[in-house]
C-alpha cells in the first residue's frame, strides 16, 4: 500500500505535516496517520489565540479504535482552527492534506529545514 | 484476526445492513463426555445443563467459590454417545489450558467419570452475522440452515466441510457460527460470500448490545466482578451444586453495590475503558470498562459499573482527559436489532 506524501510540505515522525510559508502555516496529520486510525471520530484542537510549541501535544484526534496525541511541528500562534472536523470528524480520513486541514498558525521561529523532508518521511513509513 | 479489513465502520455497517463474516478461531474449545458430564458441568458453569436437549445452546459464566467471573461462555449439549450426554463449551480466547485444568482437577477430586478433551488445536470458528446471514448459509447448505432456530446447533455440510453449526452470536444480529476443522476454515469461509469483519467491528457491535467482553468488561485480576453486578444474573440457576453458588446466593439476597450499565455521552468525546465517572458534584459513581463511538446511532457510548445510587436515566459525568462530559445512564442494549 502506498501513501500521498505531497512533496510541498514538512513532517514530523509523529505523522503530522506542516506547510513551510514563514509567515502562515497549516498543520494537519498524513494519509499515513488517518490510514493508521481508522475512521476518526474525534478532534480536540486548541482555540484561535494559544501558543503552541514545537514538539508539544496540543490536542487529540480519536478513530474508533484508538486515541493519538497531536504534536505540532512548528512553534506559533494558533490564528485558524478548522472548525469543521468537529462536525465532520471523518475529513481527516477523506482529505487529510486538504479539507482535513486542523490548525493555522503564525509561526515564531519557522525553521522547516528540522522537519522530516518528504524523502526523509516516505523512508519512515516504508 | 486483523482488527479491520476495510474499515470498522463498513464492516460493523454491514453486519446490520446485510451481513459479514468473522474468523473468531482464535476461541476455544472442550468438550466433556462420559457418564459424569452432566454433573461435572453443572458443578462447574452457573447456569442448568440439565434444562438443554440435545442440539441446546446456553450462554453461562464459569465463577470461583467466591462468585467472581473467571471466564463466559456458550454450552452447546452434542448428540449423546454411548455414556449419554456429551458436551461442547467454548471459553473465550487463551482460556483453554486454565479451563481444562479446572475441569480435569475438578473431576480427579471428586472422583467422577468423565472425558475432559482440549480440542482447541482441532476446531476454528467463522461466524456468519447479520440480516442476510440466513439466506446466505441456506444457499451455502442446500437450504438446511434456517431448519436450525435461535439459540439451537446441529451438524451440516458447508463446501463439503462437516460444521458443527449453531444460531447463535456476539453481534445482537440473527447468523450462525460454525465449528469448522483447523484445516477446512479457509474452505467454509470462502463459501460466504460478504464483508469480512475484523476484531474492531467485533467490538463495536457487541457494545452497541452491551454484552460483556471477557478480560475487559470482568477480569478476576483486574475486574473482578459477579454475575449480579455484570448484569447476567439470568446465567445463575441457583438449584444447582456449582462452584461459586453459595457466595452467590449471598449476593443475590444483599444485592449489589454496582452493577454494568451503559453511558450515552450528550458531548463530543469518546468513552474509554477506565475513564471515570462522577455526579454533577463530581463525586465518584463508578467507572467505564469498555466505549465506543457507536457506528449505528453516531453517538458516543460506554459500558461499566456505576454505583446502584445511579440507575438508568440517570444524569452523571464522564471525566474526559480531566474534562467531565454530560452523559446519562442507559440500560444497554443502545439499539433494536
């Protein structure tokens, strides 16, 4: 089975992704993550407004089956929050680098060059 | 057994809409015969084998002298041999050799004569559940199935494969489930076909029903629980000589402090096992042993013991990561079937 791992963005080894624009970036979990959990059920995210730091849990997504902890890839300011995986859990399964987006953030330090390339990530989860 | 082959929630979908198979192989199997079977199985499950005929089923659970669960199970009495009446029960996953210890132990003292045989090794087992599950094994045994009715077992040829076949299920669903030799699964399971259904899908269903999971929902190390509190009292036939119903005629006549009960939280959130729940003061009322977002209703749903101060329809709290979430209490099971 082969996963989408756009070429576009960065990853952490916790299967999140972050888009690499310093001044705003998105942040979500990979085809690998969702494809891991099964149907997802569940988001808790963090309000616009918190701070959040690299290598911090800052929220929980549940499947069915299991509870994973969500790690954020860049420090920031959370300035977005996708509101429609609450209603609509099951975006996270269906559109992971798209609709099923969680966070917007403005980051404080961006360095992406720490982050898993998408060479680096494919490798992992090969 | 993989926990999912597409998804849990197209497979549990499927088992309510139409229909999917199980490979639950992984349970086991003893059977006991000779001319002591009858009483050396009720001395030992809680429930009357003498109530089955043959071709019977019966679900049971197998206590210590103090009452305590140690495991559940299905009795299915066989057709007699010579010595009279022959028994099959099936104890849950990996309690084969404890089981067949306790039986052969039970029989060496008491001096009774009876055959006690572990055929775990020699039997699978697929089950075949949901809506459609009879039309399906009817075309696979020339229409011989539905003469089998709730609850009941017989032999039947499946692809050729002679199967010990009976009505029964862990799904809440009408279907069958067929003991099959090790070498034949493959062959019987290939004669269905639906969705292949994984362990996740196992689960969901069996909590939408509120039917307890062995090692989970009671556990003697972890969980330790009658079968007054885990709410199959129906199980215990107190006329009979069992292990364990002395302990439970006293439970039965003082009642119980906590009994299983199932939770529908009213927030978003999941119920897990060992999440705890709490009053509007947030005062301890019990806790979960087993959650779920139910598939069916799309609601978030709960098994566990909560207090008796807290009965079904009861407002309470499940504590969430340290967040209490509203939910009330509800006498499982969650759907019709």
């Amino acid at each position: 089975m082969s996963f989408d791992v756009p070429d576009d963005r960065r990853y952490l080894e916790s299967h999140e992704w972050t888009t690499t624009d310093a001044d705003s970036v998105r942040i979500g979990i990979t085809d690998f993550a969702q494809d891991e959990l099964g149907d997802v059920v569940f988001v808790e995210l963090p309000a616009e407004g918190d701070e959040l730091e690299r290598g911090e849990e800052f929220g929980v997504v549940e499947s069915i089956k299991a509870v994973s902890d969500l790690v954020s890839p860049v420090s920031g300011t959370v300035t977005a929050v996708n509101e429609d995986v609450f209603d609509t859990p099951e975006l996270l399964n269906q559109d992971p680098y798209g609709d099923g987006w969680l966070l917007e953030l403005e980051p404080s330090d961006p360095d992406f060059d720490a982050l898993l390339s998408p060479e680096g990530y494919r490798a992992q989860i090969e | 057994m993989p926990v999912e082959f597409d998804s849990i929630r197209t497979e549990h979908t499927a088992v309510r809409e139409s229909a999917g198979i199980f490979d639950v192989s992984h349970m086991s199997e003893i059977r006991v015969s000779g001319p002591d079977a009858t009483v050396l199985m009720n001395r030992l499950v809680t429930n009357d084998v003498q109530e089955l005929d043959v071709g019977d089923t019966q679900y049971a659970c197998i206590t210590d002298s103090d009452g305590i669960i140690l495991d559940d199970t299905m009795v299915f009495r066989l057709p007699d041999d010579e010595d009279g009446p022959q028994y099959l029960f099936v104890p849950n996953a990996g309690h084969d050799v404890e089981m067949y210890t306790r039986w052969t132990e039970y029989r060496d003292e008491r001096g009774f004569d009876a055959t006690v045989h572990d055929a775990t090794e020699e039997w699978g087992m697929l089950a075949l559940q949901g809506p459609d599950a009879p039309q399906l094994a009817d075309d696979a045994t020339e229409g011989r199935a539905t003469d089998i009715d709730r609850f009941e077992a017989g032999f039947l040829d499946v692809a050729g494969v002679r199967c010990y076949v009976s009505r029964t299920g862990y799904t809440g669903e009408d279907g069958f489930e067929f003991l099959v030799p090790w070498a034949d699964v493959e062959t019987v399971w290939s004669a269905f076909d639906c969705q292949p259904c994984g362990l996740g899908a196992r689960d969901t269903l069996r909590l939408e029903m509120g039917f307890l999971l062995s090692g989970q929902d009671f556990d003697p190390e972890t969980e330790p629980r009658t079968p007054y509190e885990a709410g199959v009292a129906w199980t215990v036939d107190l006329g009979t000589e069992f292990v364990g119903r002395d302990a439970l005629e006293r439970a039965d006549r003082e009642g119980v402090e906590e009994r299983f009960r199932g939770v529908k939280l009213q927030q978003r959130g999941v119920p897990r096992e060992g999440y705890e729940v709490v009053d509007s003061d947030g005062d301890h009322l019990g806790h979960l042993t087993s959650g779920t977002m139910s598939p069916t209703l799309g609601e978030p749903i709960g098994l566990g013991y909560l207090s008796e101060a807290a009965p079904s329809g009861t407002r309470v709290r499940v504590v969430v990561r340290g967040e209490p979430k509203q939910a009330t209490v509800v006498t499982p099971p969650f759907i019709d079937t």
